[in-house]
DNA sequence: TAGATTGTTAATCGATTAACAATC
DNA sequence: TAGATTGTTAATCGATTAACAATC
C-alpha cells in the first residue's frame, strides 16, 4: 500500500480533470499517454502534470512512453476517495436538493442515502423525512456526511445539531460562513461567490480589453 | 476612480466572507471592525485580511479602531462586480438548472434573463424557449454570461456555439473539461470535483485520527 | 498618555517552473 | 541508436506570515 500523503489543493482540484481525459483515451482503447498530451488538453505545465500524478501513481512512466492509462485510472480514484465510506444525508429538499438527490454524475463517490426536509415528503419516487427524524437517522444509519441545501438562516443551527450527532464532513450550499469545529471537514460550495468570481474576471478581461 | 488592480483568486475567495461579516454587523447597528475580529471570526491571519481588503478598499482603515463597515461594504460589492453587465442566458432547464433559475441568493450579482432547454417550456411561471431560439435570443438580447446546465455529451457542442454568438463568460455546471478560447473567461462549477476533494478530506482526518 | 490597530517592509513558506541526466 | 519522455534537483514566483514604526 502507498504511504499517505498529504496532497494540495491545487492538485486535488486538477486530479478529476486528468481522471476525465484518462477515462475517455481509454474508451478509445489508448493504452497509454504522456504527461506532455495531457497538459497538453488543459493548458497546463506538463512537469506539473507529471508531479501531480507521482503523488498519487503506485506506477511509475515509461521514459519516452508515458503512463499506463488503466492503472493511473485506478489509482486516481482510489485517491480521491473511492474506497472510502461516502453514504450521506441532505437535509433541504427545496429545487437544490432535489437537483442533488437526482444528479446522476457522482459516479461511485456520493451515496446521499436519505433526505429529509421541515414539510415536503416525496421527491419523485424517493421518500422524504420530517426533518425532525434527522437526529435519530443518522445515528441509526450511521453516516458521517452531511449535504446542507437549507436556507440561510437555518444553516447554522442545522450545522450545530449535525456535529453533534456525529457528522465529521460538510458539504454546505447555504450561503453562510458556518463555525464548525476544528476536526470536522467543511467544503463550502456557494453559488454567489462563484459568480462574483466569474463577475470579477469578465470585468478584468472587459478592461484589460479596453486598455490593450 | 481607484486604479483597476488585479486580485488573486485567494484574495477573490475570501471578499465574499469578509461581505457577510460585515452586512451582520451593519444590522446590529456596528459602525466599525477591526481586521483581527473579522480574522478571529473566519480563522484567517489578520494581516491577511488587511491586505485583502487594502487591495478592495478605498479609504483606509483608522490605527487603534478598524474600518468603517459602511465604505467597505460599498467597496467589496463594487470590486466583486455589482456595476457589471450581469444579465446571462441558462442552457438547460434540468433540475439543476430550474434550481438556479429560482435561486434567491444571487443577490444583485445575476440576473437570468432568459432560459432555454430542448423539450420543457415552463418551469413556474417562467417560460423557457426552445434551444434553437438560443443563438437569436443571445444576439438580440446582447447577453455575454451563459449558464451551462446540459447533460455532459451536450456541453462542448453548446459551449462553441456559444463563444460563436458573443458569449464572454460561461458558468459550467457540467463536469467536462471545456475548451474555450483563451479570451473567455470559464468557471467550473463541478459537484463531482468537490465531493472528491471533501472525501479526500475526510479520508485523510481519518488516518490521521487514527494514527495519533 | 496607554492600548489597540493600522500599513509597510522583510522573511518565510509552498507551489510552479526550469534544467538536465537517466531510460525506454 | 535517436527521439521522446521520464523523475529529480534547483530556481523562481507568488501568497502568507512576521516584525515594527506610525497613529488614532
């Protein structure tokens, strides 16, 4: 077994996108490919590439080949988390959580196993809980991963009671800056910092423009 | 007029935080804040939040008290692209897309003017058009922000034909690796991608819990 | 004045890039 | 063998943190 690592951010987020343009040269029957093609298809510095996939590659390149795509496969996504407990709970079923119970691009990584909500009650075919089970659902289903698509205002006072119950990740789309404890993980995915970000750079790309 | 500078994504992620902070304070009625109780309350060093906000800010913070919420405020929104053309065009009316097309937090970052799909036509009150109004829709309504919410086989053909008609910022929520021309500014905003880096996350606290 | 906090200049840290010998 | 590509070691670059005089 590979020693663990502690790997960046930085190179967990390219990690999916090499793990994307490896998937599809493999239904392409493509054995291999080299760290130059792949930097190569996402504009990236292809020692950085080649660093990246050291982290993570039990295997190492052939010089003047490349890397064995099926095993770069494998062990990319033993990486990131494939072998790894991932059955969660969404609390929320307003449009975002039901777009998120229904997604069907978590491939092998997310199981959202139950959702509850303070009144809807079915989501298409899938059942929803009162949001008052929630305690006892996680205790007795045992899960440590949470997905909040709550309002703001109620993300805070969720976020507490799922610490409580045991949650060690969070998964929070609820436009607020949760106080969560030092041990549990929080990954933060909020729609309107995203677009400020986007707003940002269109309007340093329109100036630049205007400049040039 | 403050000179255009250009802000590191770092610096980017965190203006958003430092926002919500401060409209919490201006409720309570909170003239000023000094950049350590902003720091304590996120976790940042607040040297960092100083120099953040000395990049946004245009008066500058006062020795022994802090600065003023209401000037900061006025100048994070404008840095973050209130003044901006924000008006955008969502291709997809999934569920994900229909969730963004109702999505209250937005603020007045974005306005989706108009949305289009290949089979719905309502979605509320909202009419959604047929995907092949969509390049008559972007000419005429001189929209320059897409939203992409189509299933992943679709995203690629959509986005060139996007870039063809004018397009200047595309928000991607489906989880490929989009070519786009070096001038369009691209944002992935992908689910998969995220769950990964938190299960990675996780995976990590775990070995490190157990290790201790 | 004394205490708190500021902005600036310098040091540190980590990620990216460059250079290059080794090897398929 | 020649060409391509690898992994490693060193250099660069940018972001974070530290130190500290200035000031409300």
């Amino acid at each position: 077994m590979k020693e663990k690592i502690s790997i960046s951010d930085a190179t967990l987020k390219r990690l999916p996108q090499y793990l994307r343009i490896l998937k599809e040269k493999q239904t392409q029957n493509i054995q291999c490919i080299s760290s130059t093609a792949i930097a190569k298809d996402l504009q990236l510095n292809p020692i950085q590439v080649r660093k990246d996939l050291a982290l993570v590659s039990q295997s190492k390149g052939k010089p003047g080949v490349g890397f064995e795509i099926g095993g770069l496969i494998r062990n990319i996504e033993e990486s990131l988390g494939l072998n790894n407990s991932k059955e969660a709970i969404l609390i929320g079923a307003g449009r975002l959580g039901q777009a998120l119970l229904n997604y069907k691009g978590f491939e092998n990584r997310l199981d959202i196993r139950v959702a509850v909500d303070s009144d809807k009650n079915t989501c298409d075919n899938k059942k929803i809980f009162h949001i008052k089970k929630m305690e006892d659902l996680i205790k007795k289903m045992n899960i440590h991963i949470a997905i909040i698509t709550v309002p703001k205002e109620k993300a805070q006072n969720i976020c507490d009671i799922l610490v409580k119950n045991g949650i060690k990740a969070i998964w929070n789309f609820a436009p607020v800056n949760l106080k969560v404890p030092e041990d549990i993980v929080l990954k933060n995915e909020d729609l309107t910092t995203s677009i400020s970000i986007l707003l940002k750079k269109l309007e340093e790309k329109n100036r630049g423009g205007k400049l040039q």
